[in-house]
C-alpha cells in the first residue's frame, strides 16, 4: 500500500511537472529550436526569396560572407562598440551599485530609480536620444546646452570626423542597462561578509580604494565575469539602438553598421538572400560562443575556489 501510494505520489509530481513546463517547453521549441535548426538549413541553401530552397550550395554562403567586406566591417563595428560600452557599464553600474549599497536610507527607492531605465524599450530610448536630446538641429538639448557656452551646433548622428554617433549610442545603452547591472552587483555585495570589513579596519585598512582593492573586488569576481560575459554577448546582438539611430527615409548610412543591422538587410532587403543572411547568422553564432566560452575559461568560471 504504501509503495502504491509513493507511485502515485511520483505520478502526481511527475504530470504537474509537465504541466507547468510543458507549455513553454513546446514554445521554445517551435519558436526557438525549429527557426535555429531551419536557419542552419538554409545557410547551405542559394535561397532567394524562399524559405524552401532546392538549389544546395554548400559551404559557398559561408565562403562568401566571410569575403564579404561589409561583413567583416560589421564586425570591427562590433569591436569598437564593445570597446566603448562593456568598461563604461561595468564601472558605472558598479559605482552605483556601492554607492545605493551604503545608504542607510531609501536604498529600496534608489534601487528602483536606476533600476526603472531596464525596463524601457529601446526603440522608445533609441527615439528619445534621437529626436530631443542629441536633435542635430538647435532644439536639441544636447545643442541648446552648448549653445550657452558658445559652442556651434553638432549633427550628432551625422557627423563622422569626428564620430560624435558613438556618444549616442553609447550613452544610450549605458543608460538603459546599467541599472540592470547595478542590481546583479548589488546582490554580490550584499552576500560579503561584514566581518571581513571589520577584520580590515583591525588590520590598520583604509576605507576607500584599498577595502575596495583587497576586499570588495575580491569578493565580486564571480559577479564581475558574470557582468563581462552577458554585457559582451548584449554587444553581439546590438540592433535596435543602431537601426533606430541611425537610419532614416533614406536608409542605414554605410557607418556603424553592427553585424546584426547587416543580416537584417542581407536577408530582408531588397535582395532578399536569406541563404547568406543564415551563413552569416550562424557565423556570428559561432563567434558569440567561441569568445564566451574563450572568457569563461580565462576567468576561470566554474573553477573550485581554494
């Protein structure tokens, strides 16, 4: 009897576990899995303007997309673009992270405040930067203010020597993710151990740099890559910021194209080769694991710590 009653209890758990799960386990899978399988498939495709190619290229979409200049341009846009965002969120996320950390007052308020930005689309954010605050014309606020220090006005997303498109992108998505960030630090700092500030400060440490530099840092490295892994893979799939910047009537300039923005007219412009957009797409796939995994084993994620 009582072995029935544990079958049926495993039973029991077992169907109210795929109830819950199965749902978004099928959705994943037709909307995930099956797209990726079905872009893999048509990478080795000539597909234009189908979905369901018969003429079998082979590894020619692959070849020429990596000889593709555009391409390869894309990628150095990429480069650049990480270059500027992933230091710039983590050393600010991180400052606001510590500063909302010793407030004795109102952390939950302040928490909420910088955290508020995530939840913003970035179309609207995108938008917003665009249209009123790096405007190219002399209602812009970021114009109106030079303007009373005499400055002349600036086409920001226009003007490439020097590139001022890199401090609104930039500053955009700064502004967006850091309060993310700032959270997933924030968590780490409130797992260290007070003591270990109090057996610093026995110790002769001074607050400041140095309980930062021997203690705090120490003690979020597990944090820290976390942060450099998800801020760099975010870089990779840049899109929305970009294209909603930048681009107009007109089209997307031939400046700042991410790689993501190329695929998108690659396989959805006027050529419509959606052979050579999944060849790229699986490129870039590739590239993405092959730095992720590449970070993860130089930072030691996952290593037993002594």
């Amino acid at each position: 009897m009582a072995r029935r009653t544990a079958v049926r209890r495993a039973r029991n758990r077992t169907l109210w576990f795929w109830i819950f799960v199965g749902p978004f386990a099928l959705g994943l899978g037709l909307f995930t899995y099956v797209p990726l399988a079905w872009s893999v498939g048509l990478s080795f495709f000539d597909a234009h303007n189908t979905v369901t190619p018969t003429d079998f290229v082979g590894l020619d979409n692959y070849t020429a997309m990596l000889s593709d200049d555009a391409f390869t341009d894309s990628l150095w846009t990429f480069l650049v673009f990480t270059a500027f965002i992933v230091p710039a969120t983590f050393v600010l996320s991180l400052a606001l992270a510590l500063m909302v950390n010793r407030l004795r007052r109102a952390q939950a308020f302040f928490r909420s405040v910088f955290f508020l930005p995530a939840a913003c689309s970035y179309v609207v954010a995108a938008l917003i930067w665009k249209m009123s605050i790096f405007n190219g014309v002399r209602f812009g606020l970021a114009n109106t203010v030079l303007g009373w220090f005499g400055g002349e006005q600036t086409a920001w997303l226009s003007t490439t020597d020097p590139p001022w498109y890199w401090l609104v992108i930039v500053t955009v998505r700064l502004w967006l993710q850091a309060g993310f960030y700032m959270i997933l630090f924030l968590a780490g700092l409130q797992r260290i151990s007070p003591t270990l500030y109090e057996a610093a400060a026995v110790d002769g440490a001074r607050p400041g740099w140095q309980v930062l530099r021997h203690i705090t840092l120490p003690q979020l490295r597990a944090t820290s890559v976390a942060v450099v892994l998800l801020l760099v893979i975010n870089a990779f799939q840049a899109f929305d910021e970009f294209y909603n910047l930048l681009s107009d009537s007109r089209g997307y300039p031939p400046y700042a194209r991410p790689p993501l923005v190329y695929l998108y007219y690659t396989a959805l412009g006027q050529g419509q080769n959606l052979g050579l957009g999944s060849a790229g797409a699986v490129i870039l796939a590739l590239i993405i694991a092959v730095v992720t995994i590449g970070q993860a084993k130089w930072f030691g994620l996952g290593r037993r710590e002594d």
